[in-house]
C-alpha cells in the first residue's frame, strides 16, 4: 500500500508524541503504513506512506534520486545570483548540496496556514520553486538561509510523478498502481 497524505503545518511526521504536537495517528491513516521519509513540524505538504519495507528505503534513500518538488515562501525578492547559487549547489555546514532547480513563481493557491507566517511591512516576500533530488536535515530553509532569503513557509507540492492535487491538508488517499508506476 502507498498513502499521500497532505502533512498540516505543526504536525510531526511520526505517529509518536514528540513536544507536544500533533502526530498522524490524528488522521485515521491505514494502519501498517509509515512515512518513507519525513517533514518537519513547520513544513506542510506531501508526505509518502507505505507498508512496503522495500519501497520505504527506496524512496528515503538519497541514491535513488526521487524528485521533491518544494514551495518556499521566502523574505525579499532573490535576484538571478541568488537562483543560481540554488540551482548550482549550496555550500552548508554538512557539506555541498547538490544542484536544484529553482525559480521564482507566482504565490501558489494555498489554504492560508494556521498560525499565518508573520508580515513585516517593510520587508517583501516571494515564492520559490525548489526541486532537489536529496534530502539533508531542513535543506530547504538552509539553503534559502545561505543565499540570503530565510524561508517563511515551505510546503512540498510534489515527489516524483505525485502531487498534493485535490487534497486539502490533513487529508489523505490510496495511491493507484498506475500512480505508483510514476515513481
């Protein structure tokens, strides 16, 4: 069995309490299924669920290079520099990211977030693209950290072939095998 579930923001990625968060066993997923991978609590989106051991490390695993699409919503503007210091590799404390793809895009069609991200008058937002083939500890928000634009809010949109269409957050459904096959 595969399971996309749409993660809410502030809800951990295991079924376990930790700091008093929510937990997915709140959303009446199957039973038997665990997340091949993991969001933290301050991310929102697409989280994979399996019973299959075998599918599990295949899609964790760095080495198999599985697309994840990301939306971040990020502080001022980034210039072309900016992208392409995303799309060439950052440089963190555990070493180079790979190279990603980046780019600006226009404020995707979200439910608003509860609690919303904070607004400062003075200082713009925009919404980046971000699609890695890796997965390090919050990469994400590191690597908009290291080019000068911290992430507000991240939701990943997609991985692989499947994505968050039609499913509100905190809301999941069975993948098809013709859906699973776009892995």
């Amino acid at each position: 069995m595969l399971v996309l579930f749409n993660k809410p923001y502030g809800v951990v990625s295991q079924f376990t309490a930790l700091g008093g968060h929510p937990t997915l066993a709140e959303f009446g997923l199957p039973k038997g299924a665990y997340p091949a991978g993991r969001l933290d609590h301050d991310s929102e989106g697409l989280l994979l669920l399996t019973d299959d051991g075998a599918l599990q490390a295949r899609l964790s695993d760095p080495r198999f290079g599985h697309p994840r699409t990301y939306w971040a919503q990020v502080e001022r503007v980034p210039d072309e520099a900016a992208l392409d210091a995303l799309r060439k590799g950052v440089a963190l404390k555990d070493g180079k990211t790979r190279p990603a793809k980046a780019r600006l895009i226009g404020e995707p069609s979200l439910p608003p977030r509860d609690p919303p991200v904070r607004f400062r008058k003075n200082v713009p937002t925009a919404w980046l693209e971000l699609t890695l083939a890796e997965g390090k500890n919050r990469q994400v928000r590191r690597m908009t950290a290291a080019v000068g634009h911290p992430t507000l809010r991240l939701v990943r949109a997609r991985i692989g072939g499947l994505d968050l269409s039609g499913l509100a957050p905190g809301r999941w459904r069975a993948v098809s095998d013709a859906e699973r096959a776009a892995l």
